[in-house]
C-alpha cells in the first residue's frame, strides 16, 4: 500500500466523496471567484479581499488553502499532485506578498481554483 493510500480514510464525518467534493469546490470559489467585479469579467474571492489585510488576511487564506489539500490528501491524492497543490499555494503566498500588485496577482492567479481543477481530475480518473 502506497504511503498516500494511508491517509485515504473513509469520510469520518459520515460524508460521501461526492458531498467532500461540492464542499470544497465551494471553498475554493468562495476564495478564488466568488464576486465580480461590476461591468466586467473579472471575478474575485475571499482571497484577495483578506490580502488587504495586512499579516493576518493572508495568514488566514493561506491557512483555508492548507486545509483543501488536507482535504484532497485525505481523498486519496498521489505525492506528485499535492507538491503542485502545495507550489500552486507558495506561488499565491509570493505573488500576494508584493504591496497592490500582489492583490492583483491574486485576482488573476486562482491557486485554489486551480487545485481543485487537480482534485477533479484525480477523482474522475479514479473513477
């Protein structure tokens, strides 16, 4: 058995893979793409409305980004996939630590919605 296999534990919280996935599919909106920007395209989330805070804000969205891939380590994801998840983060973290244009980095660099995108396609492949 794989090491990663270990941490694929049945959902303790009596949830089905399914509901885990919605569930964190809205997290990662809710951080990444939740609002738009009014006569635009441009979509923002939590993320980068907590950036403009300074110190806690990001801590705080860095520690919600932490958890989704806990969360995808604990539905099974390969070693390979969540070392990308995890850059994806420290790229965010580095993108966001620039005073104004690290806000707009984090409007346009959606690190949560991109792991969610590698979260899919592990599950769908397991399927």
């Amino acid at each position: 058995m794989s090491s990663t296999m270990a941490y694929a534990a049945p959902f303790a919280r009596g949830e089905s893979e399914a509901a885990a996935r919605a569930r964190l599919e809205a997290i990662a909106r809710l951080l990444d793409s939740r609002w738009r920007v009014p006569g635009t395209g441009i979509r923002f989330g939590a993320d980068a409305a907590l950036n403009l805070l300074p110190g806690l804000g990001a801590l705080v969205s860095k520690g919600v980004s932490a958890y989704l891939i806990l969360e995808a380590r604990r539905l099974g994801v390969p070693a390979g996939t969540l070392l990308r998840m995890i850059g994806n983060v420290g790229l965010d973290a580095l993108i966001g630590a620039v005073p104004l244009a690290g806000w707009v980095g984090d409007v346009f660099f959606r690190a949560n919605n991109r792991n969610m995108a590698l979260l899919r396609a592990h599950l769908d492949r397991r399927r």
